[in-house]
C-alpha cells in the first residue's frame, strides 16, 4: 500500500503529498500547472512527466482537484492506466452525484473506489491534522486508513459511497454561515470601538465560540495564525467555498428543501467573487 499518485498539488494537494512522501510513501505527483510541479522540487514527491506514468503501478491514485469535472475527467482516464486492484480515492470537494457516478463506474470495472474529503484547511494539510470524511465500503476504508493517519489525525466512515461528500457539504454550509456571522458581529465590535484582542479572549471561551473564530480568528495579529495575517491569501479561496455552498444548494434542492442561510451567504461570495476578491481566503467575507 505504499506506492502512490498524487493527482492535484495545489495549495492542500502541495501538503497532502509531501506528508506521505515524507513518512515513507513512494509518492509521484501530477499536476497541469507549471507553478505547482515547481514547487513540489523542494520536497521527496517525484513528479511524473506523463499522466500515464502517474497512474501506472500505484496502490492508491489520490485526487485533489478544484472541481467535479476535473475529478471526473480525470478518474475517467485514469482507469485505463491503473492495476486491477488500484484504489481511487478522491479527496476534492466536489457534487455527490459526480461522486456517485464515479463510485458506480468503478463498480461495474471492479475498480476499488472511495470518497473522502477533508477538513481543517491548508493549516491542517500542512500540520497533518486533516480530518478525513469518508464515503464507502469499510473494507476499503481500512485498507487506506494509513495514508489517512499521515496526512490526517482523525478519519469517520460516514456511510456509503457519496456520504463523505454530503456531510462535508453540510459542514462547510455551516462554516461560511458562522465566518460571515463573525464578520458581522466585528463590524458592531468596532462600532463600539472595543479592543478586539479582549473581543477574541472573551468570545473564544463564551458561548459565540466557534471555529472560525477559535482556530481562524480573521484580524491580523490577533488570535491563532490565519490567513487575515497573509493579506488573506488562501487558505480556501473564496471561489472554492462559493463552488461548495452552490453543491449544497443543488444537494438542497434535489431534496426540495430551501436553505435561507445558505442562500444569503451564496449571494455575499457571488459580489466577492464579481469584485475580484474570488482568490482570496474565504474569512475576507468578514469585511463584506
Ligand atoms: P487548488 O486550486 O489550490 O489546487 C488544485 C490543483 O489541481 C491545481 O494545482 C490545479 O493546477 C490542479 N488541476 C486542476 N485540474 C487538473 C487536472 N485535470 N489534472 C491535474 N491537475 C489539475 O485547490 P485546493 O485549495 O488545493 O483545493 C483542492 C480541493 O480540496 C478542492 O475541491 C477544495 O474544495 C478542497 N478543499 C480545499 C481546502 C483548502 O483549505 N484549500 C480545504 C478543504 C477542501
């Protein structure tokens, strides 16, 4: 189970791989972007030169992409390269029909196959400190669940294929939702003119506590590191987020349900993304 490749080495992908590779995985990475393989230089991955080449002869053939089709694209060419006992993993964001999709193709070539997106942002990539959430069968869970323990601290087996997807759908609903309630409950901070370092003590051990505030308080210099001390460089950019609350949308409506919240926070990043803010981290919703 130690020969792999890495599809994707943006800003989670560059950090995934390079965690493996570092913890004795034979890791060759692939990605379109000139920027991205130069990077990887500086680390243990070995870049393929031919997408063939990432595929051929691995254990497990990662995807970490910006999108359902460039995950689909992708798995749907690397089939023809990979061994019969392969497993494709993809940990992108991406829509759970694509993923279902990709599951029931795998299925009917008895290609192995799971989805298992993440949480804890390029800080957690970085650190090893994913949390892994995963749709499939748990015997395939298993056989990868070392790769999870590098890249990751914690890895849940939500249920069968897809379910990965749609419960990291719901968490990242409810992420843009409490950033943007920061945002707001900051900009009444500063109308009351409060030292915002006391604003972080208090909040982060009162009931407002959360996340976005604890672990990515968005005000430079105060707080954990976070991307409000980079120029909110991503991070998670805020195109992204937006791509996941629309996924949610969809989810929503295929299940007649209307989602008021997710809505409202849809049509503060869609502004964001028409100012041109779409590539930075998605905290720089607090100053909309
Ligand atoms: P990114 O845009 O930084 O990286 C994606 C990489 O994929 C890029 O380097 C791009 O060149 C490459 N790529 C695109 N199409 C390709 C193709 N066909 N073949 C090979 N490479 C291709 O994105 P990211 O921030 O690393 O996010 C990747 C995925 O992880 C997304 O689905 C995102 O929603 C999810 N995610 C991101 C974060 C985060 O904090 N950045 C957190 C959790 C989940």
């Amino acid at each position: 189970m130690n020969k792999i490749g890495f599809i994707g080495l943006g800003n989670m992908g560059f950090f995934m791989s390079k965690n493996l590779a570092e913890n004795g995985f034979l890791v060759d990475g692939f990605d379109l972007s000139e920027n991205a393989l130069e990077k990887m230089k500086k680390t243990k991955v070995d870049i393929s030169k031919t997408f063939e080449n990432v595929c051929k002869n691995k254990n497990v053939i990662i995807t970490m992409l910006p999108n359902g089709n460039a995950v689909k694209s992708v798995w749907n060419d690397a089939i023809k390269f990979i061994n019969n006992d392969t497993i494709m993993l993809d940990c992108s964001t991406i829509d759970i029909n694509i993923t279902q999709d990709l599951h029931k193709i795998c299925k009917n070539k008895s290609i192995k196959s799971i989805d298992a997106p993440v949480s804890g942002g390029t800080m957690g990539a970085q650190k090893g400190t994913l949390t892994f959430i995963v749709g499939g069968s748990k015997k395939i869970y298993e056989e990868v669940k070392p790769l999870f323990d590098v890249m990751g601290q914690k890895s849940i087996l939500c249920g069968e294929g897809g379910s990965g997807q749609a419960t990291k759908l719901c968490n990242n609903l409810l992420l843009a939702v409490t950033m943007s309630g920061l945002g707001e409950s900051l900009k009444l901070a500063n109308s009351f003119h409060l030292n915002l370092e006391k604003f972080f003590e208090v909040i982060s051990t009162s009931t407002g506590s959360c996340w976005a505030l604890n672990n990515y308080f968005p005000v430079k210099n105060i707080g954990p590191i976070s991307p409000a001390d980079n120029e909110f460089k991503p991070g998670f950019s805020s195109k992204l987020m937006l791509k996941d609350l629309k996924l949610a949308k969809k989810g929503a409506e295929e299940n007649n349900l209307k989602l008021d919240l997710n809505n409202y926070v849809i049509s503060k990043y869609e502004k964001l993304i028409e100012n041109k803010k779409g590539e930075f981290d998605f905290s720089i919703i607090i100053k909309n």
